[in-house]
C-alpha cells in the first residue's frame, strides 16, 4: 500500500515539475499575461482541467516559479559562501558552473529571463512582487561579502565590492538572457574572460 502511495506522490511530483518547465517557457518567451492555460495544456498534450487540479491559475504557478528561481540560487550561493575555499577558488567555481548550466539547461536561462521580466514589470501577482523584493539582493550581497574576502588577501581587483558584484551578475544575466533567446546558438564563452574582470594579474 505504501508502495502505491509514493509511486502516486512521484507521479504527481513528475506531473507538477512538466507543468512548471512548460510554463516557464512561454512565460520566458511570452510574458504572463500572454501565456494561457490552454498553451501549456496542449505544450502537454493534457486537459486544463488536470492543470487545475495542480494549480489554481496561471498567476499561481507564476508565482511558485519565482520562488523556485530565488530558492535555488540563494541556496547555491549559501553554500558557496560556507565552503572551505579561497575567495579566488570560490568566485571561479561559480562561474565555470554557472556557465557549465547555461550551456545544459535550457530552464536555466529561462529562469534568469522570467526573474528579469518580472523585476521590470508591475503587472506581476503581489505574491511575486514580494518574493523579487525580499531575495532579489541576497545573491548579490554574498557575492560582493566574497569579493571582499578577495580583495584583503589582494587576489581580487581593488574596486567597490558591491560593484563588481553588480558586474558579475549583470554579465551572467546577460549570457543568460542570449541563451534564453538563441538557443542552441548560445555557446558559453570561455569563463576565463569573466575572471579577468575580478582577479588581480
């Protein structure tokens, strides 16, 4: 009987996590309030209805797409932050893998795409809004604290660390936002160029 119980839960669990990827698609090339139910339905061959026994709207699964994308990377940022590396080891990792992820998942950009249309855009559920309002610093504000580390053991390049920071996401957003919408045009360039930017000669 238990058996049954979690092969149903894996069962939902796969169900709920192609709605959400479908979604994320035509919310990252569509926008929200251009996307419909009815497009991820049939991206899914399956009816509104079982969309609806997941999810109450489109705003919902919005929304938990947001959350989503903040979870995942202040978490990885977390646990950049509480590893026992360098901060030259530390902000070279992040970038090889970043770039690594971009180049294989395709949700991966997708998510960068959707947090910077809804950063922009008023016309977002309030849950959203809030979510983007209270973790949208946070992964700034671990990078610039190891860049800082850095700049004390003189390994890094002495500008304001806040501002590098800004520098290293804005330029992964940006490799991010191409790959959302080029595709497999996309080719990750080599990470050594954006070290440059932050480490000392």
């Amino acid at each position: 009987m238990a058996r049954n119980k979690d092969m149903n839960q894996k069962i939902k669990d796969e169900r709920r996590e192609q709605i959400l990827s479908k979604a994320l698609m035509f919310y990252a090339k569509k926008g929200l309030s251009a996307t419909k139910i009815t497009d991820i339905a049939s991206a899914l061959s399956i009816s509104q209805g079982l969309i609806y026994h997941y999810y109450r709207s489109k705003e919902e699964i919005f929304t938990e797409l947001i959350g989503t994308a903040f979870e995942r990377m202040n978490e990885a940022c977390r646990w950049l932050e509480s590893q026992p590396m360098t901060a030259k080891e530390k902000i070279a990792f992040a970038i090889q893998e970043l770039l690594k992820l971009l180049e294989k998942d395709e949700d991966a950009a997708r998510y960068h795409l959707l947090i910077a249309q809804a950063a922009a855009s008023e016309a977002i559920p309030g849950e959203a809004k809030a979510i983007i309002e209270k973790e949208n610093t946070f992964s700034y504000e671990v990078i610039a604290r190891i860049i800082t580390d850095g700049q004390k053991d003189g390994s890094f390049k002495n500008y304001d660390a806040k501002e590098l920071a800004l520098v290293f996401w804005t330029s992964i957003n940006g490799l991010a936002i191409y790959k959302a919408v080029h595709g497999e045009k996309f080719k990750a360039p080599d990470a050594a160029i954006l070290t440059s930017m932050f480490f000392q000669e």
